[in-house]
C-alpha cells in the first residue's frame, strides 16, 4: 500500500510502497477514508533533529494523526464492530493505566516518556496511508456523517473545544464576550464551537481579509489586525475586557494582545505551539487573570465535538487530495497556500 513516510530529520517526507499492516489484540484495521495534514507534522519532518524534540518521534514512520476511516478488519479479542463502519480516530495513545489514561486523557498521560510513540502518526504509523491500525479504544463512531470532512475534527477540532471547555464557566450568561485570535482550520471550528456553545458575543481577529470573512459569515465580530486592535476589541465588550481568550497562535505578540484586552477573573488559553513568551507583570495584568495552555483534548471531548459534527453545528473547512497527491499537500501547507484543512482520501470521496 501507498504511505507518506518520515524518513529523516530535516527532509521532506517521501510517498512509498510500504507492506499493509495487521491488527493485533485489541486493534483493528481502518481504511483509511481522511487523513489531515497539520502544521504538527510539518515541525517533525522540517523543525525536529536527532537532539531536538521528543525522544519517541525519531524516524522513521508514517505521517498523520488527523484520521478517519471505515472497519476493515479486526484484531484478536476486538468486537462490538461491523466491517464498513466509520469511526473517528483518537489519535493521542497513553500507556492506558495511569490516572491520566482512565480519565481519556493520554495527552497528559504520566508515563508518556517511558512510551514508544505518542500517538498515530506521533512515532507510531498513522494514517497518510491506505490502511492504519489503531486500538479499538480509541475509536469514536461517525454514523452516516462524511469520514473525509470529518478526519481534521480529530485534532482541529479536539484541541480548540478542549480549551473552550476550560473556560465555560465565565462564558454562561448575558453579556459575555469570547475572543479567537488565528482565523485558520482551527480558528475558524473555534468560532462555531463558541457558537454553539455559549450565546457570548465571538470576537474574532486576523491578518488574512478571507479568513476574516470566513469567520465573519459564521457570526463573529472581526477586528482585523494592526495599529489599535486592543482598543478596538475593548470598544466592543463596552470596555470591561474579554471574559475568554483562545489564542491559536502562540507567538509574544498574541499572548500580549490577549491579556491586554481580558477582563479581570477572564481566560487567556494559548493552544498554539509557537514558543512565545509573556512578561507578566502585577500592575499591567487584570486582577485574578488566569493565562493558561492546554494540548489537544481527552477521547470523551472528542465524542463531543463528533456529536456537534454530526447535528451540523460545525463543518471542518477541507481541501481534499488523492493519495498521490499527498506530498503536495504537504508542500501546500508548508508554503502557505491553504486556505482549508488539506485531506488526503486515499480511497476517494
């Protein structure tokens, strides 16, 4: 079967024949139906070397840990599934018996650096393949929704709920206001998660003039980027600040802007990983603002945002590619052309 393969550090991964593989005891075997490319993916082939990143992501093996697919066949000890069912795949695998684990929280499982891989497509074979093999467990039923559209929900959707949860409770409410900052695949679930969630007023802010306008049709209120965007963000909520903060960026100039426009007791949760810093200082921060981050979500969240997804509350915006196309979605996100989540359908749509 064909599969986009992790060969080496600092190279770009390579689309090879590789042997089809075959469950063991509790897994079982996807088709694969989506595989999403993520910018994660891009730092292990591009940004990671022998002595920088984690120990269990060295090379070599198959990309992909935004996956969905139908059953295609299943593993000693696995039942309670019909071949040609489709599923969602929890993509984070913990070692499955520490307190993290029970929980369905493998991204913080606490002997994750005695592990041999994070997750699929995380040091273990994921899913830029034709078939994957994935743990029974870690399977969430789709139903008669689109696997294709659905594979990005299972990390660009996940992570931004994940971190909205944690900020709820100061979301319930009249006169509240939530703010997104990064309007890309995301930003832009971010948005409608909000939405369906919380009747908070969605503030959502960007360079880009398309992705502003995405989010803009889907209800929230944009400040565009640029000289005055604090002072305009504070205009919005009357002047009390931002109860809720999702900054999917993560360089210093976001996490600043997002402290500078929250309220006193409100939430700034930075989700993305691009290593910016913050000076915090007592006098500048509002009273009791918490600034947190948070990674990717737990199997239980992720049934949840499935459920969204399937009563149309939100829609993964994609681009799909055929499986030899699979590297030039990669070379799309890389360079900067995507304006959608790239799929890969191996098997078409």
């Amino acid at each position: 079967m064909k599969a986009v393969v992790f060969d080496q550090f600092k190279t770009f991964p390579t689309l090879k024949d590789v042997e089809k593989p075959t469950p063991g005891p509790g897994e079982v075997l996807l088709k694969v139906a989506g595989a999403g490319a993520c910018h994660s993916d891009v730092a292990i082939f591009s940004e990671f070397t022998e002595d920088f990143g984690p120990a269990q992501m060295k090379p070599s093996f198959t990309l992909g840990h935004e996956n969905s697919g139908w059953i295609e066949e299943m593993g000693p000890g696995v039942e309670g599934f019909e071949k040609g069912d489709a599923f969602l795949v929890y993509g984070p695998i913990g070692c499955g018996h520490c307190k993290a684990c029970s929980r369905g929280q493998d991204t913080y499982c606490e002997n994750a650096a005695g592990m041999r891989y994070l997750g699929t497509g995380l040091g273990r074979d994921g899913g830029m393949a034709e078939y994957m093999v994935v743990p029974a467990r870690n399977l969430v039923p789709l139903g008669e929704a689109d696997p294709v559209a659905a594979a990005p929900l299972s990390d660009a959707g996940l992570t931004p709920y994940h971190a909205i949860k944690k900020s709820l409770h100061l979301l319930g409410g009249g006169d509240k206001f939530a703010l997104v900052i990064g309007l890309g695949g995301l930003g832009q679930l971010a948005v409608q998660i909000l939405t369906a969630l919380t009747g908070a007023t969605v503030i959502a802010t960007d360079t880009k003039e398309e992705a502003m306008k995405a989010a803009e049709a889907r209800g929230a209120v944009i400040v565009p980027g640029g000289e005055g965007q604090a002072e305009k963000i504070r205009e919005i909520t009357g002047g009390k600040g931002v109860d809720a903060v999702v900054d999917l960026v993560g360089v210093g100039p976001t996490i600043e802007l997002g402290m500078s426009v929250a309220a006193s007791q409100g939430r700034v949760t930075v989700v993305g990983i691009a290593g910016g810093n913050y000076q915090w200082n007592f006098y500048t921060t509002p009273y009791e603002t918490e600034l947190a981050n948070t990674y990717w979500g737990t199997i239980e969240e992720l049934h949840e945002v499935v459920a969204l997804y399937r009563a149309g509350k939100i829609e993964p915006d994609v681009q799909v590619y055929a499986m030899d196309e699979a590297l030039q979605a990669y070379h799309d996100l890389h360079d900067g052309k995507l304006s959608a989540r790239a799929v890969v359908a191996p098997h078409g749509r």
